[in-house]
C-alpha cells in the first residue's frame, strides 16, 4: 500500500509538458510569396491538468472539481472573446504583411477527409472553392494547471497553448508548425465562487501568447 501510495504520477506530466508537435520555423520566403491563404480559427477549449507527484490514494481525494467548476464559468465568459482575439491578431498580422487573405468562420460546415486514420479538414475543397494556395489552421487551449505533492496543492497555473499550421496545399508541404505554452502562476488564496484571480491571469496570459504568436511572422 505504501508503494502504491508514493506511486508518482508522470504521465500527465509527459503529456503536457512533451505532447505538442514539433516545431517547424516559419518558411518566409514561400509564406509571403504571392499566394492566398485561407485561415481556420479552430474553437477554443478548456482543459484541467494535474502536475506533481500524486499516488493513487492521493488522486481519488483531489478530483479537482472546484478548479472544473471555475474553469467551465471561465469557457462561458472568454472563450468567444479568446477567439475573436486570435482572429483580429491574424487579421494584423496578414494586413501588415500585404498577404491575401480571407478567415473561414464556419469551420463546422467544411467537408472532411480521412488521412490514414486521421479525419481532416479537406484542403483541396478549400483550395478549389475559396481560390486559395495555402491554409493556416489554429488551435487555442486554455485553463488551470495544479500541481500537487501527494494531495497537497503546491501550485497553481493559468495556461494558455496555442497551435499554428500553414501548408501550401498544392505541394502539401508544411511552412509553419508553430506551438507554444504559456504558463501564469496564480497568486492569492482561492475562494469559493470567486474568480477574480483567474480572469486577471487568463488577461495576462493571453496578451502574452498572441505576442509570441505575432512575433513568429
């Protein structure tokens, strides 16, 4: 029992700190070539994440369902802000650089394909309907990070993750696979139904990672 109890939890650890994909520098040249790109802002999501060293006992009492319960009100109250951000930063980011461009809203309506096992967005429906040479897809995931030491709360984290691919649809080439994670210690005492502390890192957060997000371009 003493075993299982000291057990240490490191796949989430493996998961969230080593998951994303690898990172591919932007092709500039290629990129602001004389080509149209279409971008799909894909909707963001929320995640609950343990960190630490946690045995099994120690996870059945730390269930997390307060920092779930805040996250979900968090979902309600940004997640369309967070999207709107993302797609008024795009659109600086391709007015500045005179690249032609058009941002798909209606994600949901887009036909798929099966590559491999993987069902995808169909880039050349993209391609052949919207005239486009090039397709940049966006991922945002945001939440709260808790670290524990058995189950006692050591830390606690606002994250915020975002994803980027540009391809060049006619060669199927990848120009930019970009990922990154930004993580903002929460400080002050958590209370009940109080969020405050939340919403100011998730601000912070943000503007931090579409900086970074911008600077690639």
């Amino acid at each position: 029992m003493n075993f299982i109890k000291s057990l240490p939890i490191i796949l989430i650890l493996v998961l969230f700190s080593s998951c994303g994909p690898k990172q591919l520098t932007l092709n500039k040249v290629d990129y602001h070539a004389h080509n149209n790109v279409a971008v799909i802002i894909h909707q963001p999501t929320t995640y609950v994440g343990k960190g630490g060293s946690q045995g099994l006992l120690d996870m059945a009492v730390t269930p997390q369902t307060k920092y779930k319960e805040a996250v979900q009100l968090l979902s309600e109250a940004y997640t369309s802000n967070i999207h709107n951000s993302i797609k008024e930063e795009c659109q600086k980011i391709y007015d500045y650089t005179g690249k032609k461009y058009l941002i798909l809203d209606s994600i949901a309506t887009l036909p798929t394909t099966n590559i491999g096992k993987k069902e995808v967005i169909d880039y050349q429906y993209i391609k052949e309907k919207y005239k486009v040479d090039q397709v940049q897809e966006i991922w945002c995931t945001y939440g709260v990070m808790i670290n524990y030491y058995g189950f006692i709360e050591t830390d606690k984290y606002i994250f915020v993750s975002i994803d980027s691919v540009i391809s060049d649809i006619e060669r199927q080439q990848k120009l930019q696979q970009y990922n990154k994670q930004n993580k903002v210690k929460l400080k002050g005492k958590w209370q009940k139904n109080d969020y405050a502390i939340f919403k100011e890192s998730l601000n912070n957060n943000i503007k931090l990672s579409l900086r970074e997000f911008n600077s690639q371009f």
